[in-house]
C-alpha cells in the first residue's frame, strides 16, 4: 500500500488542516516536528500524548494503544529532570467531554472514535519525531514513538480514515491538542 493510498478517506480529509495545524502553528508541535524541543516541551509531548491515549485505548487495537509507553516515557524523563509537566486544563477537558452527562451512545461513540483516529494517526508523527529525539538526545526515552505491529497499525489508521460521520469530534481532539500545545507548559 502506497503513503497516498493510506492518507486517503472523509476523515483525514475533514481534518487535513488540522494536522498541518498542529506541526506548524503550536509551539510544541513546531518545536516536536520541526526543531528541537526542549526537554520540558519533551516532557509536555509525552504527558499529553498519555492523557489523550488513556482515554480512548480501551476500544483502539492493541498494536495502537500507548497510553502506558508514553507515561512510562515521561515518568523516566521526569525522573531524569527532577520535575514534571504543568497541568494540561485543555487535556483533561477533552477527556471529560468524551463522556458527557446525557450523551446518546451514537453520540458517545462518535467521539470516542474521533479521538480514536487522532491517537491513533498520532503514532505516525511520533515515529518520525523518534528519529529526531535519537539524534538530538539519546538519553532521552523513545519507547512509545515505536511501532508495535506497522502493517496491522495502517491498516487500523486506513479503516479509521474512511469513517465520515466522526469528522467535528475528531476536530474537537485535534483542537485540544493544539490548546496543550500552546499552553505555557508547552513554551
């Protein structure tokens, strides 16, 4: 399967600006996909790349859950910096609104699941900002920016992709991210 077969599909589509918002015009995410972060920022990544995974990985594959890599990875950074991230309202804000008082369950389950693709789709960048990390810092942990099963993870991302119905509470989790990512925290 070719990288322009795998990043096609309604969700993707409905969130492409998103992506590029995220890697581009945050201050993590620049500093993550383009520069060198710093090892707070680092830490700052992992924690909300936990938070958000924890909140959905129950329902993802199990090749695509990462919720206890990246708490591991960043209680190991933590541990190597003496302190820890900042909170993150914007993190715990999201996963509170995927669970919402009075929601239907179809309601439920589409935010669920477009947070699910934003997870999931997210292992994608981290696998690349892996290599970089490796370069930059050695020392510092990298476990939960590996693929556990790549071929089962794109064919996951790629299902995910075709979902249409999912696109506003994708967005939602993107946006959220983007709040973390420009958070002080983050800077």
């Amino acid at each position: 399967m070719s990288r322009r077969q795998v990043f096609r599909g309604p969700l993707h589509a409905g969130t492409v600006d998103l992506h590029h918002y995220l890697e581009n015009e945050t201050v993590l995410g620049y500093a993550m996909s383009h520069g060198e972060p710093s090892a707070a920022q680092y830490l700052t990544w992992l924690r909300m790349k936990a938070k958000f995974f924890r909140a959905v990985e129950a329902r993802m594959l199990p090749a695509a859950r990462r919720a206890e890599t990246f708490e591991a990875d960043g209680d190991s950074l933590a541990e190597k910096l003496g302190h820890d991230a900042l909170e993150m309202p914007a993190a715990d804000a999201h996963v509170a609104w995927l669970d919402a008082c009075g929601l239907s369950d179809a309601e439920r389950e589409r935010r669920r699941t477009g947070s699910i693709y934003v997870c999931a789709g997210s292992v994608f960048g981290a696998h690349v900002i892996r290599a970089r990390i490796l370069g930059m810092c050695p020392e510092w942990p990298v476990t939960a920016q590996a693929f556990t099963d790549r071929a089962a993870e794109v064919a996951y991302l790629e299902q995910l992709r075709q979902r249409g119905d999912c696109i506003s509470e994708a967005r939602a989790c993107f946006l959220a991210m983007g709040e973390v990512c420009n958070s002080q925290g983050a800077r």
